[in-house]
C-alpha cells in the first residue's frame, strides 16, 4: 500500500529514506489522479522491499506540494538522496511508471 505522505512526515518518509522514492501528487477532485491511483498502488505492493511509494494530497498538503514546484496533477516525483531525479507529469501507462522505478532504484 503507498504511504500517506504530509508536509510533516516528508522529510523523514522520503528524503531521509535512503531508497529511491517515487511520490504522486494527487487531489480527490482531479480525474487523471483516480486513474493512476490503482497503478501507484500496484507498484507500491510490487516495490514494498526496494522503494518508497506514497502520495501526496496537494489541496491538504501546501507545504511540499509548493516545495516542489507542482502546478499540474498527477505529477510523480521520483527523488532519490534528497533530490528530484526524474518525474512524470500526467497520467501515463504503468510502464512508464514502472520503467522509471527500474532506471534508478
């Protein structure tokens, strides 16, 4: 199951993980979001060992979600040691999601 991530659990969830993290900014209001929502999950049960996966509800988390510059959702993140290292903005095909997770875990 992807991880809830928030502005307070951010740092300690994701940057100081270690592993790879791939981070979705979502909204509940936000079509494409729901669409990708069963694709995110999926590779949070395949990845549970290898990577960080969790989500971010922009509309209750401002703080990160201004951090990093999202104007357009869906957009995944992928951040590894600290630093945004690839992303996907709207939604895609699993594939990509998951060829991205194999190129830098």
């Amino acid at each position: 199951m992807a991880l809830t991530l928030t502005d307070q659990n951010f740092e300690t969830d994701v940057l100081q993980s270690g592993k790879l993290a791939v981070v979705d900014f979502w909204a509940v209001w936000c079509g494409p979001c729901i669409h990708i929502a069963p694709i995110i999950e999926e590779l949070a049960e395949k990845y549970k060992e290898e990577v960080v996966i969790g989500k971010v509800d922009v509309d209750n988390n401002p703080e990160v979600s201004f951090k990093y510059g999202i104007r357009n959702i869906p957009t995944v993140l992928f951040i590894k040691d600290g630093k945004v290292i690839d992303k996907q903005v709207g939604a895609a095909p699993k594939s990509a999601y998951e060829n991205k997770i194999l190129a830098h875990k």
